[in-house]
C-alpha cells in the first residue's frame, strides 16, 4: 500500500488508545469462549437514569430533532446554572455556559480559541491522553510535567512556576483526575488561579469527574474565580456517555469568540442530548445519581485494600473518579507486558500506564471499578491466583 | 471589560454565521407580534422520519447510551456501505466509511489529518462558509477561488490548474453546492480528480445534499475514484440535523489516522443517533424520503420562476438541495441592507451573500426553500408588494 500523501505532521505526535489493542484481544478471547472481567473501560456500567432516559423519549416523541443554536439550549444553560447555586453556591451566568458535544468538544473549543502555533500549555503526566493531544491539534506545545504521590499526582503552584515560559498560556488541571482519581485541594486551586492570573495566561479546569468524589466535596474553580475555564460533562457522574454532551464555563469575553467557533466547527451539541439533559438535575434523578455515587465508593472501598494487599503500590486514596492508579513494578517492569499476561492468564483486562504520558508508564497500571462489588472481587480472586 | 489575553489569531480570521444577527432581529420581530416568513434558515423543515425517530426510542428503550467505537457502529458502516451499492452501484468497503458528529466532524476530521501550517486547500467562493474556517483552524490557508454562473458556480479543472500552487495539497468542492444549489457534472469530477492525483493532492466532495437532486441523480466521486475523500451527512436527505451525525469515506490509508483523530477529539458520535440511522435506508424511510425530495422539487418549481419575474437574476437552474441564490443588485447593491429592508418591510428573512464569502456578496441573497409552498406563496406575495 502507498504512503498517503499530505498526511499531516501533527499525526506523528497523536497516539491512538493503546488500550485498544488489548481491549480488541480481550474481545478475540471472549469470542474463543474465555470470561473477561473488564476493569480497562472508563465508562460506568450504569445506564443513563430512567428520568433522564424518559427526558429523551419525550423530546423524540415532541419532535425535538432540529439544531439548537451553537451554545446550546437557553434552558440547559439555565438549569446548569441553578446547579452551580444550588450544589456549590456559586453564581454562574448561564450567559457563560457553552453547551458542546462532551467534554472532548469543550476541551477542542478551549485550545482552539486559546491556542496560537507554539504556544505551551502545562498539564500533568500521568494524565488525560487526549489533553496533550488537543494541545497539538491546534499546533500549541504541550508540557507534561511529570507529578507523582508526593503531589497527589497533580500540578501545583510550584510546577507552574517552574515550568511557565515565555511561551506559556495556560496550565490544565483535572480534579478529581483521569488515571490516578486524586483531587486539587482548594488553597492549591486558589494559589494555582493567582499565579496563572498574574502571568496573563489562563487556568483550565477538568471537573467532569466533579460529581464522583468520595470525601468532602471538591470545589468547582468557579468559586475562586470567574477567569478559569472550567469544562464539565453529562458523561460520568450523569451518566450519559453515549450522548456526547459536556460544557465550558467560559471567562465572560470568551463566550462570544467560543460561539463563533462552536457555530463553526459543531453548528451545535446533539439536540435529543440537550433535551433530555434537561431532566438531569431534578431531584429524581440526582437521588439516583447519589445511590450510584454511592456504590462506586463502596467498589472503591473493596478494591482499594484488596490491590494493596495484593501487592500494588497505591500510595495515596484515590477521592473520586472510578480509577486506582497503582505502581505495578512489583510484578514486572513492564506493565504493558503485565496488563497482556493477566488478561491471557487470569481473564481480567486493565489498562496499562502507557495511555497516560510519558512518566513512569512502565512502573504503572489503571483499574477502572465500572463493575459491582461481586465482579471485583472474581476479579481480585483471579489476580489473586494469577500473581500469587 | 478587559481584553483577553491570548486569545488565538485564527479566532480573527473566522467569522460567526452573520446570518445570526438578522435571525435575532427576526425573532424580535416575531416576540413583537410580526409574522415572519424564514427563508433563512438551512435546515428542512420536515421532522425525522418516523422510523427514524421509532428506532431511536427503540434504542433507548434498549439502553444503547454508552460509547461506539470511535468510527462507529460496525452496522451502521455496513448499512452506508449497502446503501451506496444498492443507489449508486458502487463497491465501499465499510471499513472506509468513518461515522462522525455530523458533517462538521467530518470535515473537522479531514482537514486536521491533511493540513499543515500554510498548506493551501481550494475551494470555490461563493461556498459554505465553515469551509475556510476549518481550513484556518488548522493552521492552513484556505485559497477561494471567484466563481460565477458561467462555472455554474464551480469550481473546474481550469481553476485547479490555474490556482493549484507549491503549497496546495488539496481541492474541495460541494456537489450539490450551498448556496447555489448546483452540480459538477461528473465529467468535470473526473478531469478534477485526475488533475489532482497528478498533483499528489487530495480531492474532497461535499456530498451532504446528494440525495436532495431533482433531475439525473448526482454522480458519487467514489464512482470515479477510490483516492478521493467523500463527505456526507444524515442532516439533510434523511431529515436528522440535529441528532449531529454524519460520515467520512476515505481513502483506505487513511482510515487509522482518521481513527486515531477521531477517538482522542470526539470519543465517538452520538450512541443514540446511531442506532436511529440504522433505520435511515429502510425502504419505508427511503419512501418518505423521497416523497420529500418530490416536495423540494416542487417548492423549487414554484419559487423559481416566481423570484425571476420579481426581478432577482438566476441564470441557472438549481439542481439540488434547497437553496435559489439570486442576483439582487436590480434591487440594492448592498444584499446585507436589502435583507434588512425585506425583513422589516416585508417580514421575509432570506440570507445576505455576506455569509458564502467574498466574491461579490454585496449582490447576492440566498432563499432556502425550506417551508410549504402556500408559505413560499405568501412570502413572494410580500416580496412583490415591497419591491414592486
């Protein structure tokens, strides 16, 4: 087969999800008849909540099929809105809510009105893989700063002073975060907002796993400042991943370039999404929501000990999320290698640290706990058997 | 308010839908009691098909609301791939074919995995203006290229060989076009795609109004070549704008960089449109479908000939879509402030040329025939009253 012409450079730095593969191998062995428990997936196995899901019938059955305008509905914005005052006391104009298709087309908005060729933008490594990645689209630089337990596996105050250069624009935090499920506390968030503010560059903020936190509630940056970017998503805490909805909460002279982009590069977020978000935030399905919030602490709470005792090295308590982040050197130096041999040999799929920068990968593994308590512990019993 | 800081240079170059404002305008119009005619608008006003809308309740009902694979349903490809042997007699391996959110994903796609900074696309002017913006979004350089009615407002081989540069790497054309409704005839397609090959370029169609023809169906470029990239949608024809669903068919050695942009910028596209389009080429849908595009002709029938005795000057007949774009300069040399007479004289919103680009805008309007004919009839009546 020929080279395909005119591909474009960016395409070199843009990796695939190597989990993938290993997924695409734990299908050929189900396939052949072998059982696979799956904790590589970072999608709840619960369905989108019955009101939210009713939402979406009736918007079907109402005719609601044509385009929004490109920022979204003006109720959803709304009703987010009263759920900043009524969840975190905050006061948000719903003028600056930006309805997009998730979180992955607010993270494409956010770099692409923010980003000029060569401009930096910090980000923790382990992180979110796709971060970097917008990042390059749009033919900034990113910086993966390599965190590790000491800092909670976060950015703080100090990497961004360490780290920010004449080329640097923005910093990316996500809290609670994607591998490692660790939160930025407050008074770091405040230090990290001043320092940014003062070097004239711009905080973004990853709050889509905001709902799923497991101690004291985190707190959005909306209640440090109303100039971050804060990006949110109907996927995880509510459940509606296949629906492809999120949001940014945008710094007030944003809201218009980010319209015109939307209307550009979307026209708009799907619109039986829209609609049946709407039921999101009626107190019905929040208490569903809590039930569920409830249940992936109680996984959390089984599968934690169990992957210590075990032998994993999870240093911290992961507060949200749906993810344990553990050093997995114990076993093999090389967790790719690891994650093959326990989905061959003991049937259950993990996800290994390559997915997530460039920082220790090998030394590192991700458990989702997307399965009740009963899958886990088959699946710890077959770790059990397999590493023992 | 302050200015922002860092905000991308692109963001100058990319203009919002002017359209919008005259919308808002009408709207305040409409909240102040008036009746409006909206010949603006590009979107049908028919509904989704109701097997459509039936198979996207049935798959709620089903719970199918957690991601797809990144290029989509495995059955929905198929059913694309089914659809183009059983319409247009032509072989597409599904595994060319890349679901996206709608065409705007689509062409997203397709430009971020071509473009580098600087390289050059072609593309005819008048066109639909998101063209050159995701081009510049890029980091390209969109090269619009002056066409008229002699070119039935298209681009040829002649212009290609006459603006293909050291930096272009690709062409794009629309058949049928927004705003002008016209076609390439396949010959014309043919010389292009060979004159692009010979180049080492790329050729991408626009081919979202492809079920919409009224005379000789449109020739597909993928019946002339499997080297070109074909771009298509389930907004238009099939009556889904704002489910956000459209597709990609690419040339083979693409496909794994597509898939690769397309799982860390979008994830997927939208579960639930999915699993509707799959009844999307049913042949009670096609049925419906068909009896719309009997409708459009019909409506085009009528307000053809009835804008030319008003005045407006289209030389050509428009073979498909749902647009008439007219000469307005017997009436005003400025389209913008004609638009703006019309709506508030006549209460009939149309489209100023402003919108499609640069060639000429100022004499130009675009109608969308996108109402009843009783309502076409209506607004030609105004029409004829506040010119006349």
């Amino acid at each position: 087969m020929k080279r395909p012409a005119h591909i474009a450079r960016r395409m070199a730095d843009i990796e695939p999800f190597h989990v993938m593969d290993l997924l695409a191998r734990a299908r050929r062995l189900e396939a052949a008849g072998r059982s696979i428990v799956h904790l590589e997936i970072g999608e709840p196995d619960f369905a989108t909540p019955e009101p939210i899901m009713e939402a979406g019938r009736r918007a079907l059955a109402d005719g609601h099929t044509h385009y929004t305008p490109a920022v979204g509905l003006p109720a959803l914005r709304e009703a987010i809105a009263r759920f900043y005052q009524d969840r975190n006391g905050v006061e948000v104009s719903p003028e600056r809510i930006i309805i997009t298709p998730g979180a992955s087309g607010a993270l494409l908005l956010v770099m692409a009105v923010l980003l000029d060729p060569g401009d930096q933008v910090l980000m923790a490594d382990p992180g979110y893989p796709c971060n970097r990645h917008f990042v390059r689209t749009f033919e900034g630089e990113p910086v993966s700063v390599p965190v590790g337990p000491e800092t909670a596996y976060q950015l703080n105050a100090g990497h961004l002073e360490a780290h920010w250069g004449e080329r640097t624009v923005a910093a990316l935090v996500a809290s609670p975060a994607n591998p490692t499920g660790t939160l930025v506390p407050r008074a770091e968030l405040e230090r990290m907002a001043d320092l940014v503010a003062r070097r004239d560059g711009r905080l973004i903020v990853d709050e889509i796993y905001h709902g799923l936190v497991y101690g004291e509630p985190a707190a959005t940056a909306l209640s440090i400042s109303d100039d971050v970017f804060v990006i949110n998503s109907f996927s995880k805490y509510f459940g509606m991943t296949g629906w492809r909805l999120g949001w940014i909460v945008a710094p007030e002279d944003y809201v218009r370039p980010i319209d015109k982009l939307a209307q550009n590069l979307f026209l708009a977020a799907p619109t039986p999404a829209q609609h049946a978000a709407l039921a999101a935030f009626r107190p019905e399905t929040l208490e569903i929501l809590e039930a569920r919030r409830e249940a992936f602490r109680e996984r959390r709470d089984f599968l934690l000990p169990a992957l210590r005792a075990l032998g994993f090295g999870i240093p911290l308590t992961p507060e949200g999320a749906f993810y344990i982040y553990a050093d997995s050197s114990a076993f093999d130096t090389d967790s790719q290698r690891l994650a093959e041999r326990l989905l061959d040999q003991a049937g259950v799929a993990i996800t290994p640290g390559l997915d997530f920068g460039h920082h220790r990968p090998e030394a590192h593994v991700r458990f989702a706990y997307t399965r009740e308590v009963a899958v886990l512990e088959e699946a710890v019993a077959r770790l059990r058997r397999a590493l023992g």
